[in-house]
C-alpha cells in the first residue's frame, strides 16, 4: 500500500475526525478508502447507465419495461 500526503480544509478535516470518533472506521485513511470505492463503484455504474441510454438512442427504442431496466439497474448496484 503506498503511503500519500494530503491536506484536507478544516471542514473536511472536522467532518473525516467525526467519522473515526464515530467509531465508524478506525482511522482518516479507512473512510477515504471507502469514499474512493464509493466513487469507483458509481463511475461503473454511470458507465452502465451511459452505455443503456446510448444503445437506446442508437436503436430509437428499447423492449425492456420499466420494471426490468430498474431491476438490472439494481443488481448493478448490489454487485
């Protein structure tokens, strides 16, 4: 694991100090290391999102109901 300096405002230094005396993570770096997940997990799923709407565009059309485009929206989301 590599080893990085970072220097956050004082809100975002009050808010990550809030997070670990919640005892929610154990330290600054483990809730960075989830917001950073977090994020990646939501660039793939706007991703997936993009690439639907794109293929819908192209073709003008889509069968998929509403209810199954939501469902293969979700069991993205719960990977």
């Amino acid at each position: 694991m590599s080893r990085q300096s970072i220097t956050f405002t004082k809100p975002n230094d009050e808010w990550l100090k809030t997070q670990v005396d919640s005892q929610e993570y154990s330290s600054k770096s483990e809730v960075i290391n989830d917001l950073i997940r977090q994020a990646r997990k939501q660039h793939i799923e706007l991703d997936w999102i993009r690439a639907k709407l794109d293929k819908a565009e192209e073709s003008g059309f889509t069968n998929d109901t509403k209810a199954e485009i939501q469902a293969q929206a979700k069991s993205l989301q719960n990977g």
